[in-house]
C-alpha cells in the first residue's frame, strides 16, 4: 500500500523527474512489496532530504487519512476545538500536531495512563483517560458546556454513543462526526469491519465513506 524508493528509469518525454530522485506513494497500484515497481509520475511525490525515507514509508498513508480528515471533511481552524480519540495512536497523533499548529484547542482521549504524556507531546492541550474518566463529563468540563467542533473518533464500541453528545450543533456550520466501525458491533451481528469511516453531519444526513474493508 506505501513505499518509497529511488528512482531508476524516467519514461520518454516525462519532466520534473530524474533518476535517483527520492519519490514516495500509497495507495494503488499495488505492489510496494516488490524490488522494482513502475508507477504513474502523478502516483508518486519527491521526498525532501530532510525527512528520513523510513519515517516516509511507515507514515505517508497516515498522513494522507491526517489531511483527509482536518481538511477536506471539516477543515480545522484557528479558534476550533476538537476531540481525537485514541490520540496516541498511529493517526490520532497526526491529528494532534497538526491540528495544534493550525490554532485548534485539542482535547484528546486515551486508554491509559502511559500514553497520556506522549499525547501531550504531539499536541493535546487537554489528555482524558477514557476507560478511567467520564469522557463526556471532561469535554463538558473543558469546553465550559460548549461542547466541540468535531470529533474524530478511531476507537468504536467504548466511545461510539456518546460521541454525538460531544458535537455542538450550530445551524450556521456542519459539524461533522468521524467514526471508525472496527468493533463497533460485536462479530456474532454479523459485522467484521476494518477502517470503516463514517462522516455524519448530525442535522443533514449521514456519508458512509468505505476506506479499506476486511471482511
């Protein structure tokens, strides 16, 4: 699904590449697993030689899902306030750093106690540990009633229902409710999700957005 590799051959007439320029891609075509591998120039992006190529390869996807969400599903702006749960994890991180440094107030959830300070690390202005805290009481603690502007929830079954209380519903902007499914139901009904997104705008209409499903 991701790599990043050296480039080895340019096709006829193709510009703005050369070999042994340092290019990264995710997504299709598939087929990171193999030693050589010939892709679209508009597939793949050059890579800055600031940026370790193995930090590239092991997190470009995440930051595409990153971007996805605090910019193209709700755009995150200065003076928002957001929940991420599970926030120390593989994209929650992401949403932490970047929607700091884009001036948003970042509440984020964990499940214990020692993924809380790397929470704060990579942004959280305000840490709840949700299987030991009321979540719901927190944010309403922390947001003085005002609730948040959205939430981006990656945990599922433990967080799923209250999520909804957490979104201020305001006529003027949609707010919206990122939800992975993984486990939301048990495997015994019948689902077996994995990634699965659901974009809800609470007074419009809900989006199910299939990213990558495991059945």
């Amino acid at each position: 699904m991701k790599a990043v590799g050296e480039v080895i051959v340019v096709g006829p007439g193709l510009t703005g590449r050369k070999v042994r320029d340092l290019m990264g891609y995710a997504g299709n075509p598939m087929g990171s697993y193999a030693e050589e591998q010939i892709l679209p120039a508009k597939k793949v992006v050059p890579l800055p030689p600031s940026i370790d190529p193995i930090v590239v390869a092991s997190i470009i996807l995440k930051g595409m899902a990153a971007q996805f969400l605090l910019r193209r599903c709700f755009k995150v702006e200065p003076g928002h306030t957001i929940l991420v749960h599970a926030a120390a994890g593989g994209v929650g991180f992401l949403l932490c750093q970047w929607a700091n440094a884009f001036g948003a107030t970042v509440i984020g959830t964990v499940s214990a106690k020692e993924k809380a300070a790397q929470a704060r690390d990579d942004g959280c202005h305000h840490v709840i540990i949700y299987k030991e805290e009321d979540f719901v009481a927190r944010v309403n603690e922390i947001t003085s009633g005002k609730w948040v502007d959205v939430v981006y929830d990656s945990v599922g079954k433990d967080t799923f229902q209250e999520d909804n209380a957490q979104v201020e519903i305001d006529s003027e902007n949609l707010m919206m409710d990122m939800i992975q499914l993984s486990r939301l139901l048990d495997h015994k009904e019948g689902w077996c999700f994995n990634c699965v997104y659901v974009c809800k705008c609470i007074f419009s209409c809900s989006l199910l957005i299939v990213l990558l499903v495991n059945l």
